[in-house]
C-alpha cells in the first residue's frame, strides 16, 4: 500500500509539473524595474505607460511593421502565439531597492526576461543581480559607460551610452564656436548630479574639453534629489561661463531653471537629455524653457518622416491623452522592447541561454524603429548597440527643434539669450 501511494504521489508529481510546463508554455513574463514612487514617480509612469501599450501590440494583432512581423501575429509566432506577461517592480529611484527588486522578479515571479531600469546606478545594481541569475536583460536607456564596461554575458543596452551623447555635445559645441561668428566658446561650468549617471557626464566633460579647447572652470556635484541649489547658481554667476553644461533628473532640472532665473543667470545652458527633455519640464516651466539646449535621441519632426513613430504616437495619445505623445523616453523604449521580443521570437523558445545568443546575433534594421538609427546591432564584446545616433535640440517657444547635426536641423540656434 506504502508503494502505491508513493507511485500515486510521484505520477501526481509528474502531471503537476507537467501541468505547470503547459500553463507557462504560452506565457513570457517580462520583468521591468522603475520609479514608480518617490521623485522620479512620473518618469516611471511614462515607462509603464509605453510598456502597456508595447505589451499590447505583440499580444494582440495590429497593422504595424516589425522584425518577424510579430506586430501582426497575436503573441510570438515561434513560440506558438505565446503571451507576453508584464511584470513591475518599483526601485523608487533608490539602487539597493532596485537590486531587491530584481531579485524578487527572478525568484519569486520567476520572470524569463528583464528590461530597466532608467537611471544608470538602479541599473547597474538590478543588472547584476540578472547576471548572477543568468537572465537575459535589455536595457533601453541608462547612459553611463561602465554599465557596459563589466564584462556581463547578459547584459544588452540598445540607446548610446555617455561617451556617444557627451561626445557628441561637445563635439556640436566645438563645430558651433568654428561655424558662428557671435559664438566664442571657452569657459564651461559643469553641473551634474552626484550619482553613476551625473558623475560619468561630467568625468567625459573633464576628460574632452581641453582637447577641444575648452577650459573647465568649474566641476560642480551637488546631491541628487536637492532642495535648495543656490550656492551652485550664485558659484555659476561668479565664474561667468560661456556655456552650462548639465546633467539632472527631472526634480533637480526643475529646480536649477528656477533658481538660475532667480538668480537672472542667462548663460546659454546644454543639457545631457534626461530631465531637461521630459515632458514635464516643459509642463512645469512654461516659457521659462526657451533657449535650454540638450542632447536628444529624439525630436519631434521624426513622426513626420516615420511611418512607426508616427502611428506609435497616436496609439499612446488615443490610450493615455495628448500628455503621453511619444517622446525619447518612450520611443528609446520600444526599441528595447522590440529588439528583445524579436530576439525571444527568433530564439523559439523561453530558454534564457538561446534567447541571450539569439540577442547577440541581432541586425534589426533602421526601417523597424521609431528613432533616426541605422538600427540595433551589438558589439560582440561589449553587448552595446553600435548604430545609436544623437541629435541636439533647442527650446523655441516651448518646443523642441533640432539644431543640430546641420544638415538635419530645423531652426538656427539661439545662442545669446534675450
């Protein structure tokens, strides 16, 4: 009788978790970590927004073009129509929750793959504890180029990392000094936040101008999530500068516009993207925007020129309102998410080892995306995509205009500040 109950017991075994194989076998789960609470709450919710609607468009069938036509197919054609799962975790914008966060998706939600994370140090700690765990983990965004310095096999970043949007700043301002005759860039102050992603900015800063000619006078960190700025602004006006050079999230870009206003400080000021070029920016400042400049990935003339941003921006105004048009944020995102679900799609199968080769085997063409880039291939030793291209833009009556590579730019720049 002994031996029947543990036949019983083993056969009840074997169907359970042949049962559970079945139930997950049309099921991808997608974990993403972001601030979804504390300062950085409303940049996140443009994150789970844009995943959402993402989500949607692979399960269900929309008249779209995408690698594998996966946009068309109702859920993954190789994996037999299979669902993607979203998944959400909060970092609150703190790295040591970030981390927790990413151990619990993979422990306990037992996601196949992850996305995140926004900023670079909640990516950095998130993405090592996908590294220990061996899962697939495609990043769209965080900029700082350590994050793909560490030798990971499962890491993946589809954006350009700091040494392409810094570079490429200072690169505009040495090409403007040489092209306008009212330009004379020497000076630079720099302002940057004291976590991964400011400090990287301001360290390719430091270690570019002086080949460039320029003379850093002042390296300025202060604390990320500050609430009073003051003794930065008053340091700026007392160096004079010819141009600010900025890194900040969204709260603090906020705070510093008000504060050099206050201060009437109208250096000409370039933004290394991130909070100078989030919606709410502009939402909160109004006209007090006008003539901030940034790096950008993204300009708002590119839904007139491509089919996919173009009909991506209408879905997420017709789901979310005229607030959620598509930006850098959300348009660097569907790259991301579109080049792992396509390489999960190419791998045919939910095993993490096939899905991290089928990444690093991945010629997405430009056609495909919502962003100006030749597409998203990886370098083979790095795992970062070689085609992310930077543009610049300018603030003229509360919008953004590219003013820069010239032969895409759509305004000439304002360079001394009424």
């Amino acid at each position: 009788m002994k031996r029947g109950l543990v036949v019983l017991a083993m056969v009840g075994l074997i169907f359970g978790l042949v049962n559970v194989a079945f139930a997950d076998e049309g099921t991808v789960k997608l974990g993403i970590v972001y601030p979804i609470t504390g300062s950085l709450a409303a940049t996140g919710k443009i994150y789970v927004q844009a995943y959402r609607l993402y989500v949607d468009l692979v399960n269900n069938s929309y008249d779209l073009d995408s690698p594998g036509d996966i946009i068309r197919s109702e859920g993954l054609p190789n994996l037999g129509g299979a669902k993607i799962e979203l998944v959400i975790a909060d970092s609150e914008g703190k790295p040591e929750i970030g981390k927790s966060e990413a151990e619990r998706l993979i422990t306990v939600k037992n996601v196949d793959v992850m996305m995140g994370a926004f900023q670079s140090a909640v990516t950095d700690t998130s993405s090592q504890v996908a590294e220990q765990y061996r899962v697939p983990y495609v990043n769209p965004a965080s900029s700082s180029p350590k994050l793909t310095q560490r030798e990971f096999e499962w890491f993946f970043r589809t954006g350009p990392d700091e040494y392409a949007y810094v570079g490429s700043m200072m690169d505009f301002l040495k090409d403007l000094s040489e092209t306008r005759d009212d330009v004379n860039i020497e000076r630079i102050v720099i302002i940057a936040e004291d976590t991964l992603w400011g400090q990287d900015s301001a360290d390719i800063v430091v270690e570019r101008a002086p080949e460039l000619g320029f003379e850093v006078v002042a390296n300025i960190a202060y604390p990320h999530e500050a609430t009073d700025v003051d003794a930065e602004v008053l340091r700026v006006k007392r160096e004079d500068p010819d141009v600010i050079i900025m890194a900040s999230y969204l709260p603090d870009a906020l705070l510093f516009q008000r504060t050099l206003k206050k201060y009437e400080v109208d250096v000409p000021i370039l933004a290394n993207g991130t909070g100078h070029t989030k919606p709410g920016f502009v939402l909160d400042l109004g006209a007090d925007v006008n003539y901030v400049m940034s790096r950008q990935s993204w300009a708002d003339s590119i839904i007139e020129r491509n089919p996919i941003a173009a009909r991506i921006n209408e879905l997420l105004i017709e789901r979310y309102g005229e607030d959620v048009a598509l930006t850098d944020t959300s348009a660097r995102t569907f790259v991301g998410f579109m080049t792992l679900m396509d390489a999960i799609n190419r791998a045919g199968s939910t095993d993490k080892l096939a899905i991290k080769e089928a990444l690093l085997e991945t010629d997405l063409p430009g056609e495909l995306i919502c962003l100006p880039w030749e597409g998203v291939k990886f370098d083979p030793a790095t795992h970062q995509n070689i085609y992310g291209r930077v543009m610049m833009i300018q603030y003229l009556d509360e919008v953004q205009k590219v003013i820069w590579p010239w032969n895409v730019a759509e305004v000439d720049i304002v360079w001394n500040i009424p």
